[in-house]
C-alpha cells in the first residue's frame, strides 16, 4: 500500500511517500525518501503516527537534505 500527501504549490511542506504493511497486528507505516517510520492499530493510526514523527523530525532541526531523491 502506498500513501502520499500532496500539499499545495508553495505550501512550505515537504511530500513523502508512505508504504503501510502489517506486522503481527500492527500497522507499519514508513516514509520512503527517509528512514522515519512509525506504527499504529490501524493503517488510518500509522499514518497519522507517521505524520507526526516526521513533523517532529524536521521541528528538531533536520534539513530536507538528509531526504532521498
């Protein structure tokens, strides 16, 4: 499964891809272009988690230029 936010144009907010796969049960969720995943008890609750793992990554300090092209 493969989810992607697309903000608008100029928006100031990056895009990932996300892949979603089950692990016993749990959901994982995974951005592709960085290694940040997260997980939750539903795919909805992994993004979600994975969302905001990667909202804090950047708050943190981390550049877009750690970020696969």
């Amino acid at each position: 499964m493969a989810s992607e936010a697309r903000p608008g144009k100029n928006s100031g907010v990056a895009s990932f891809t996300a892949r979603v796969h089950r692990e016993g049960s749990w959901f994982v969720a995974q951005a592709t272009e960085i290694d940040i995943a997260s997980q939750g008890e539903s795919e909805g609750e992994a993004l979600a988690n994975l969302r905001e793992a990667l909202e804090l990554y950047f708050m943190a300090g981390h550049s877009e230029e750690h970020v696969s092209p």
